[in-house]
C-alpha cells in the first residue's frame, strides 16, 4: 500500500480545523470562496447530491442548508467529517469498512445528517 495523505489527530481536532476553515478563521475570503465554488458529480463518483470543489464536498441537509466536508475511505477504514455555515461539525470513523466505495457508506452519511440536523 502506498503512501496516503494523512491528519495526525482525533475526532475534535478535525471538528476543530473544519470549523475554522469554513468559519473564514484559516483563508482569506476570496480563497475560501474558492473552495466554495462546486461542481455537479458525475453519477456512481460520490453519493447522491454530492457537489465537490476545491478538496471539500457540500451535501444539502435535510433540515435545510449545507454540510461541507471530506473524507477518505481505505480498506478496513472509512472517516467523514462534516461542517454547517454556522459550525457544527462532526467527525464519524468506521473500522472494519470491508468493502469501501466512491460513494459512501448510506448509514454513516445518515448519522452525519442527523447530528448536524438535531
């Protein structure tokens, strides 16, 4: 197995850097608008009304608005983590992810969904 990009921290850490990032805490405004600027994914590439931009995904909510986030998905391992306009974040790890695929786990996008909608 290769090399793989990586951040060394725990869940809160994550919860901690997303909420700064997309609070305008960590680039200036024209560059997070950047990373703002998605795009529609091709079917099958992410989970349904998955939009990407520059290293982030935005997924609507349920309850309204939009979670932004990343995740990364390698044999045994899958992590989400997700973060609304106002800062809420949560970050979800899964083990034993056998079988990882392009688009998700439908449980742990459903727990992400709820978190951020409660």
């Amino acid at each position: 197995m290769g090399r793989r990009e990586a951040f060394r921290g725990g869940r809160q850490s994550l919860n901690r850097f997303f909420s700064a990032l997309f609070g305008g805490r960590l680039l200036e405004p024209a560059q997070l608008a950047q990373m703002r600027t998605t795009v529609e994914v091709p079917a099958g590439e992410m989970w349904p009304g998955a939009r990407y931009g520059l290293g982030v995904t935005s997924t609507a909510l349920s309850c309204g608005g939009l979670m932004w986030g990343h995740g990364g998905d390698i044999p045994g391992y899958q992590t989400r983590t997700g973060v609304t306009d106002d800062g809420r974040a949560v970050t979800v790890a899964v083990t034993a992810d056998r079988e990882p695929t392009k688009q998700g786990r439908p449980d742990v996008l459903a727990l992400l969904d709820a978190t951020l909608c409660r």
